[in-house]
C-alpha cells in the first residue's frame, strides 16, 4: 500500500515539473528573438502571413519551436532563430506568449 501511495505522490508532482517555465524569461528572449516579426506581445504580426501567437496554447508553441529547430517544420526564417534557442528558452518563450491576451478568441 505505501509504494502505492509513493508512486501516486511522484505522479502528482509530474505536472508541475514539466511547466517550469518562466514567462518573464520568455518576455525577455521574446524581446530578443521573436518582436521585430510578432510584435511584443505576439499580437502585431509584421506581415499577413506570420501568426499571431498571443493566447496560443503553450504546448503547441513548445512543439511547433522545436519541429523548426529539429527541422520537422520547415521556415528557413524560423528554423534560424529556433536554432540557437534552448529547451528553457523554448518554454520560457511558449508560457510568455501563452500567457498574453488574444483578439482572436475569448480568454478563459
């Protein structure tokens, strides 16, 4: 019964580990890498074609940085500035944009 009890506490912690990430990092290196094309907050695209990424969900930015950066997904643009991106810049960057109202939709 304990180990029960042992693996259903390391299994509540889980979550919680796996969205460490720090929005205010992710501000700053949103600052750095990604404003000039989505605006500072991710909902001033330069051009039609570039995403607004304000209010995106967090895993899907987490994914879609790292298929650019592994090359999965294909921008040449993105692919550069994904490259030189870590696994916490990636995170940090996700919870900021995930984090910022849209006009898109409606925030819960």
């Amino acid at each position: 019964m304990s180990k029960a009890i042992a693996i259903l506490a390391v299994a509540a912690l889980l979550p919680a580990a796996s969205y460490a990430a720090n929005p205010e990092a992710g501000r700053e290196k949103a600052a750095q890498v990604c404003a000039a094309c989505h605006g500072p907050e991710g909902n001033k695209p330069s051009t039609p074609d570039q995403p607004i990424l304000a209010g995106q969900h967090y895993d899907y930015l987490v994914k879609a940085l790292k298929d650019y950066k592994s090359g999965q997904r294909t921008n040449p643009i993105m692919k550069g500035f994904a490259a030189a991106l870590s696994q916490k810049d990636i995170e940090d960057i996700a919870a900021w944009f995930a984090s910022r109202k849209s006009a898109l939709h409606e925030q819960r």
